[in-house]
C-alpha cells in the first residue's frame, strides 16, 4: 500500500512541475523527468542535484580523558535547470533500467558499509566488562564438559539441505522479465521511477532528512521555506545532547543492575553455595603494600613510587565531599568553615557484597547503610586525627589508613590531604600553613602519584593557592586530573559562563592537566543523602548550559564519570611502574642481605619485635628465678640491711645513753622506754624499706649479671628501663607494717635467754657491734688529730695546724681519764677551763667547743673499749643470769640488750621473708608483665630501647623482604586478572 501511495505522489508531483514549467514549444520539461534521468543523459548542463547532507562525525572510544566533538552538517543548495526533450524513449527506458540496478546495487553495498562502520563505532564506545567476566558462574565456562556440542552439531542439517532453502534464481528471472513488461507504458514508468528515487534518497539518509518535500498538489501556492544552517546545528546538538543523555542513563541502569547482580553472586559465595576459593581482591593486595611502604625507612636510596591517588585542594574547596560521592557514604567529619582534615586519610575503595568500612588496625566494621555506624565511623576519624596531632601542632604527617568496600565502587587508592590555607588563623599552630605544604609536596612529589586537584567554582579562580603547589609538581600536566566543584553555585552566580569553561580549560592559570571535570556535590546541606546529591547533579547537567552550549562535554561532569576516569588512569599508572618498584626492592634486599652476612653471620636475622620478644622471655625467667631464691638466704641478706639501718640508731640513741647510767635499774628502764618509742614509730618502716630494697637489689642482680657467652648486650637498655619502671609502680602491701609493728613489740619485750648458745651469740653480736663502733671512733680520731708518727716518718705526711691543735687537746683529755677512768660522759665547765688553760700554757689556743668535739670521740673510743673488755667478763655470766645476778657483783643488762635486739632482727627477718616470697615476688612478677605488655604497644618506646646498627639493619631487611614478596604476589595477580 505504501509503495502505491508514494507512486501516487511521484505522479502528482510530476504533473505539478509540468503546469508550473515554462520552456521551448514541443519540449519536455527537465523537471518532468526524474533525478536519475537528468543525472544520465544531462551530466554536462546545470541540474537538479539534490545531495545527502553529510555528518562529520568521529565516534571515539568512550574515555573520561577525551573529547567527543560535535556533529557538524554541511548542506548543499538546490538548483533547478531545464533541459530540451528528446524523443527517443525506448534508449532512454533501457539506460533507465540499467541505471537503477546500479543505483540499487551501490547502495546495498554502501548502506552495508556504512552499517558496518556505524556498529563498529558503537561497539567500540562500550565500556569494556572484561573485568567483570568473573560474574558469569563457571558453569557457563565449562558448559562443553554438560552438553555434547558434537552431536548437536550432528543433528543440524547438511548443507545440501540448506540449499533446498535458498531461493529459485530461475523463478527471478521470469519475474524480472514479467517486471519488463509491466514497465511498458511511459507514464507509469516515471511514476515507478520516481518512487524508487524517493526511496534510495530515503534510505540514503541517516535519522530524520533536514528538510522534506511537499505536496505540490494540495500546497502550490506556497512558497518552499528554507531552514537555516543555525537552525539546523542547534536541532543536531540538541539532538546529539538527547542521545548522550539517553546513553547515559542507559549505561546507568546497565551499572545498577550489574551491581544488584555482582552483589548477589558475592554473597552467594560468602554462604559457599559455589564453593569456589575467594582470592584477597588486588586492591586490598596493593592498598597492603601500601601501608608497608608507610612504615618503610628509606635509607637504602630506594624510595615509594608506587601509585596513589593525591586530593589536595584548598580549604573547603569540597575535597572531602569529592571522596565522599566516590565513596557512595559520608564517611569523613564535617564543620563549616573550620579545618576537619587533620592528617592524610588513605582510603582504599574495593568491591564487595555489602557497604562497608574498617580500619587497617581495627576488626571493627561499619555499616555505611545506617546512620549510626556512619556517625560513630566520623568520630573515630575525628578521635585518630587529633590523637595522631602533637601537641602544640594544628596537623600531623601521620596516616590515617580506612577500607570501604561497597557494591559497584572503583578499585583505587586516595589520599585525602589537609587543605592548603593561604593565613595562619587564631588557634593554629604559627608553622600551619608550611607544615600543610611540605606534607602535600612528599605526596605529590612521587613521580607516579595522580593529583586530583579540586577547585572550588564558587569563588574567583585567582583567588585558590593550590594550583600554584600543582603546578609546580607537575608542571606538564601528565598525572594532574582538574575538578571544579560547585558549578551550580558557579553558573547561577557567574555573570560570564565563558569563564567557567576557562576556569575548566585551566586558561585562566598556569596549571596544565590530563582531564578536567566539573561536578556538583550538594546544596550545601550536611544532611544529604549520597542518593539525593546525585540526583540533583544529574538533574543539574541536564538542564545545564554549560552542556547545552557545548562547554562541556557530557563525559566531563559527574562524578560518576569522575570516578571512572580516575580508576582507569589509577591502574594504567599502576600498571606501568609496579613492576620496576618490585626490581628497585629486589636490588635493596640482595645489598641488604650481602651486609648482614659480612658483619652478623653467626646471628638469626631479628628484627626489633623479635628482640623484644626474646628479651621479655629472658626477663620473665629472670623474675621467676626470684622465687628460687632459698629461705635461709632471704633471712640472712634481710637480717644483715636491716642491721645496718638501724644499728647507728641503736648504739647512740638507746645502748649509749643507757649504758651511761650506772644503775642496772634506770638502764632497763631507759632501754624499754626507748625500744618502745622505737618500735611504734621508725622501726616497722625501716624493716619494710630494707625489704624492699633487698628485693630491689636482688631483681637487678638477676636483671644485670652476666649470662656468659649467651649474655646479648643489646638488651641491658631494655631491662635496665624494664626495672626502673617495675620499681616505680611496685608499692608494699600497707597492712605490713601494722603486723610487722605487734610481731617486733613481742620481741622486743622478751627477755629470757633460753640457753648458753642464745648468751654467746648475743655477746658476739655486742662485740662485733661494739668493734665496728670502736673502728668508727678511731677513724675520726685520727682524722681529726692527722696521722701519727709512723705514717708522717712512712708516707711522708705532715699534719695541719688545726690537726695539731686537736692533737694537743686529745693528749689533755686523755691524761684526764687515766686519773679517772669512771668519769661521766659529759665534761663539766671548770673541767674545760682546766684543759683550756694547760694548753695555753703550753702555748695552745684552743676554743670550748674545740675541746667538747675532742671529748666526744676519745670518751668514745674510751667508753666503747671498756664495754668490749666488760663483755669478756660476761661470756661466764649466763649463770649469773639464770640467777638473775644475786649475790654477784657481775651484771651484763648490756648483753641482754643486744640479745633483745638480735632476736627482734631474726624475727623481723623471717616475717618479711614470708611475705616477700608469698606475696611480693608475685606481684613484682606481674608488674613485670604489665611493663612489658606496655613496652610492646610503644613503638617509640622500643625503637629507643633496641637501638644499634644490627636491630636497624634486620628491620630494613624485614620490610624489603615483606615489600618485595606483597610486590610479587600483586604483580602475579595482576598479570592473571590480564
């Protein structure tokens, strides 16, 4: 029906032109013959040629880092001629025929190429899905091992009996004959012909014709109106604009769907319904050499080049709102005006069945789906970027490193830098500003990094900082990705939309760069959801001049194309440098290696954990071995400290002054007064100090003694500090002294000497007390007088004039107590004037206390000899004792005294070694691994305690051999992911 129709229309419009024709009397009119007529027999003469518009049109592969051009249409003007009739019909009818078989024949070929190109073209801007060829289950990959395809194969038809399908060529021919004779009236011919004309011209045209023909029977009165090319470019753009929109979001559905399908496929294989063996995901391999990297000393001339993605930016230029619609979740802190980013945030985006995020230290997993998790995820951040900030600082190199996996996101690596600020405000640290600076140049100063330099478009272009910092890190532009943000804020309140394509095009300053995009992240409301920003940016761009006008391109806004333009450049980057990172490693290790041998080669290659760890086993063995330590040896090293301690207080402030009495009564009472205010006073905390010191001193004898040929000095630092500290944080049980006060109360109080053994070992205490006292007094004497005549005539030495004048005073006084041996402790003042004057008559001025300092210590020595020769009378007198000295001049309190205090320093002893051994070796024990276990989470605190060239060179070696084998392990995925 159509085909009759059109006929129609060819004749109407072939009668039209011959009404409206004028020319030569008994011709025919050129515009009553058809296009392919005149175009056979007219070639040379001016004719009707009516041209196919043509597209320029280059179909690129769809990339974020290119520029798809506009289609531009060039149209030819129309021009009618006439041309005298001829008469020979039948000639011209053949040439006819001829003709159109050729015309028909070309065009098939044509239309098949130009088909060809077209699907090519298509085909070639789809995104490429190799990555995601792991979707399809393998059944799909080993469906040859289910179904025989031989003998489905064997079961379709030969080609003998295809052939018995094709078409009877016989029966063409005939049709075509009967098709000849059916041509044979004039008119009807014309009219077929301009039917077939009008449908190659229809079929030659790609989409809608840019003009169309008319009825010229039913509209002849009117005038043909010619579209203007303007018209028609901005109808092709809008329509181009359309397409590109349309494809978009056909690619987006085809993305939400592949995400639904990816998720589904990735839980199945978490519950095992496929049981296949899930790999760590090479992102998750890289992002772990990474943070090996970060702790890597670079002291071996071999550095990190490995590839991240760098986001520098102004303050609040929307760098974080950036990540965060890369991300898919608000993850990061936000405040209005004020500096949030504190540290270097790296983010490692990854695939994964549900949306989540943890950190490398951290098993803990947030759920970017609920509100909750996302707000306690942006106060842990909050927490570690100030915790990561020293104080008097405003921001820290430290790293923070985050995880995000999510359905659909892209496999790269950010780092979110601090923003750069151009003034110092009140509350920052006066060396912000460079501190900011010098952190944002380590980042970007990596050959391989990728800058993503993000601009605020909001505000004058001259007015950012960053991009000067940019340029100068990659002046040519090679790894720098350009993003303006906030372009709604920019077009509604920019008066030129020129600039804006400046600002992107980077005219409008020095900075050269791979691509540039332009986004929307928000109103500007926190509150947002990531689904709400993106709907409003996609709405945004398709009622945006800046697309409409052709400032931008449709693969230049988004973040979606953002995010997929800086994955493909991540992985190229990888790609390229990875490998020569792994033969930079492999060269540090084998140096590295070549020097432990030369210089340890008889020693196991630990690092500074694994000397620690040695250490502490070595410290808890030394611990343990205090409870080894025998009874008896506690009893004699306690008995013997606590004697020292108090022997001076019990010699001159009890024995002396009581021994001065010459009354047996008055000295009895005088001892137990004083050995009571003792005891409920100084002596229970002299005991547990002495306790406490004897343990302090036996845990660093067993901490510091040499082990032999197994002693390993490197430790002696760490175990010294390992003591230090367990001895600070050690305190004694407070309910000791309270029983230590009532057990040497009873002592104290007891007075009876059992036996003979009990009597002589208190007079051999009293002697060797009194003996040490005795040896005391006569090393002041002589250093108060100088030495004698041996050692003047021996050492040649000579004494002082004051030392001469104590002498003269001695030799006085000693005179005095020949003539009275029985004399009391304490000089009487005519006694002084007495020796005061002989002296001066010998020519001797001496001073009053001068002669008390000197009576002191020979009454002394004088006192403390005659109590040693009393207590040889006293080794008969136990008898005497058991008597209780009646009818016997002989009396030996003085013995009963020391033996009172010897059996007090026994008992004391024994009690404090029960409780050193019962309780304060345990709890010294676990204080020990309390230190410890806090020396193991310092690392500061390790590395300045295991120090030397032999710990810092097996840690270099550690972290080369880590790096190199996660180097390899990624390089081998990455090739099978190929």
């Amino acid at each position: 029906m159509w085909r009759l129709r059109r006929a129609a229309v060819a004749c109407e419009v072939c009668q039209s032109l011959v009404k409206h024709s004028s020319g030569t009397k008994g011709s025919l009119p050129l515009q009553k013959l058809h296009l392919v007529s005149r175009s056979i027999y007219h070639s040379h003469h001016p004719i009707l040629k009516l041209q196919r518009p043509h597209f320029r049109t280059s179909f690129q592969q769809f990339s974020s880092l290119t520029n798809l051009p506009l289609r531009k249409l060039k149209l030819s003007p129309i021009k009618y001629g006439y041309q005298p009739h001829r008469n020979f019909w039948p000639a011209r009818l053949a040439a006819r025929l001829l003709k159109l078989r050729y015309l028909i024949l070309g065009s098939a070929v044509g239309g098949g190429y130009t088909a060809k190109k077209t699907f090519d073209q298509w085909k070639d801007m789809i995104p490429d899905l190799s990555d995601y060829k792991w979707i399809v289950p393998d059944i799909v990959w080993e469906i040859d091992e289910y179904i025989d395809l031989e003998q489905i194969r064997k079961a379709l038809p030969d080609s003998e009996d295809l052939a018995k399908l094709a078409p009877d060529f016989d029966k063409i021919v005939e049709s075509l004959s009967l098709l000849k004779d059916f041509f044979t009236t004039g008119h009807k011919l014309v009219s077929e012909v301009i039917e077939a004309s009008d449908l190659l011209l229809l079929l030659g045209s790609p989409g809608e014709t840019a003009f169309r023909a008319t009825d010229p029977g039913s509209e002849s009165d009117k005038p043909y109106r010619k579209v203007s090319d303007k018209e028609k470019i901005d109808q092709l753009q809008e329509e181009l604009l359309h397409t590109q929109l349309k494809y978009q979001r056909i690619l987006e559905r085809l993305e939400k769907e592949n995400k639904e399908l990816r998720k589904l496929v990735l839980q199945k294989d978490d519950k095992g319904i496929h049981h296949r063996k899930l790999k760590k995901s090479l992102i998750d391999m890289y992002s772990e050499v990474l943070d090996v990297l970060s702790d890597y000393d670079a002291s071996y001339n071999t550095q990190d080049h490995l590839p991240r993605v760098v986001v520098v930016g102004d303050q609040s230029a929307g760098k974080t709102s950036v990540l965060e619609m890369i991300a898919q979740a608000r993850i990061f802190p936000r405040g209005s005006g004020e500096m949030m980013t504190r540290s270097p945030v790296k983010v490692t985006l990854s695939e994964g069945p549900h949306h989540v995020a943890l950190f490398k230290d951290s098993s803990r997993e947030f759920d970017l789906t609920k509100e909750e998790d996302l707000a306690a995820l942006r106060h842990e951040i909050e927490l570690r970027m100030r915790k990561n900030v020293k104080e008097g600082c405003t921001v820290s190199p430290e790293t923070i490193s985050l995880n995000v996996k999510g359905p659909g996101l892209q496999r790269m690596v950010l780092v979110d830098l601090p923003g750069v600020i151009n003034t110092v405000t009140s509350g920052m640290a006066p060396d912000t500003k460079e501190t900011i600076f010098s952190i944002s140049k380590a980042y970007m100063q990596n050959p391989n990094a990728i800058i993503l330099c993000i601009q605020d478009g909001s505000v004058d272009a001259e007015r950012s900082i960053v991009t000067d910092l940019v340029s100068q890190m990659d002046p040519h532009g090679r790894r720098t990705i350009f993003v303006l943000t906030k372009v709604d804020l920019a077009e509604k309140n920019v008066a030129s939309p020129s600039r804006i394509q400046q600002i992107i095009e980077g005219k409008l300053f020095p900075m050269k760069a791979l691509g540039y995009f332009a986004v929307v992240t928000g109103k500007g409301n926190s509150s947002e959801s990531i689904e709400a920003i993106r709907d409003y940016e996609e709405e945004f761009f398709q009622n945006s001049k800046l697309l409409k006008t052709s400032m931008l391109k449709a693969h230049q806004v988004t973040t979606r194309n953002l995010s997929l333009a800086v994955s493909d450049c991540f992985w190229k980057m990888v790609r390229e440098s990875v490998e020569q990172q792994a033969d930079s490693f492999k060269a540090t290790r084998f140096n590295l290696e070549t020097e432990w041998k030369n210089n340890y080669p008889r020693l196991r290659e630990l690092d500074r954990n694994e000397l620690f760890e040695k250490a502490k086993n070595e410290i808890l063995d030394e611990v343990i071995s205090l409870s080894q330590v025998t009874p008896k040896h506690w009893e004699e090293i306690l008995q013997q400290s606590l004697w020292e301690r108090v022997s001076t207080h019990v010699i001159e402030n009890i024995y002396l002054p009581a021994a001065q009495t010459m009354n047996s009564g008055t000295f009895n009472t005088t001892v137990d007064i004083k050995l009571k205010q003792w005891t409920d006073k100084q002596l229970p905390n002299k005991a547990v100090e002495v306790a406490w010191e004897t343990l302090q001193e036996e845990f660093s004898r067993f901490m510091t003694e040499p082990k032999g040929k197994e002693h390993d000095d490197i430790f002696d630092k760490l175990k010294e500090a390992v003591k230090e500290e367990t001895i600070k944080r050690h305190k004694w049980n407070d309910f000791a002294e309270d029983s230590l006060r009532v057990i040497q109360h009873n002592a104290l109080e007891d007075r009876s000497i059992s036996d003979k053994q009990q009597w002589d070992a208190a007079i051999y205490f009293m002697e060797e007390a009194l003996q040490a006292r005795l040896k005391d007094t006569e090393n002041a004497i002589e250093n108060m007088v100088g030495p004698d005549w041996k050692k003047r005539w021996l050492y040649w030495k000579n004494r002082t004039q004051e030392q001469c004048v104590h002498n003269e005073t001695k030799n006085e006084l000693e005179k005095m107590l020949k003539c009275n041996e029985e004399h009391p402790a304490y000089l009487a003042s005519d006694e002084i004037t007495t020796v005061r004057k002989n002296l001066e008559s010998r020519g001797v001025e001496v001073d009053p206390s001068l002669i008390k300092d000197t009576w002191h210590q020979v009454y002394r020595r004088h006192f403390l000899k005659t109590a040693l020769n009393h207590c040889n009378l006293c080794r008969r007198g136990f008898y005497y004792y058991q008597r209780h000295f009646v009818d016997s001049e002989l009396e030996c309190n003085d013995v009963v005294l020391f033996w009172r205090i010897q059996r007090m320093l026994s008992i004391t002893a024994n009690t404090l070694r029960q409780q050193l051994t019962n309780t304060e070796v345990r709890r010294l024990e676990k204080n020990v691994k309390e230190v410890l276990e806090d020396f193991a989470e310092d690392s500061e605190k390790k590395v300045k305690l295991l120090t030397g060239k032999r710990v810092q060179l097996a840690e270099d070696l550690k972290k080369v051999r880590e790096i190199q084998e996660k180097l390899d392990a990624f390089i081998e995925a990455l090739h099978q992911e190929k």
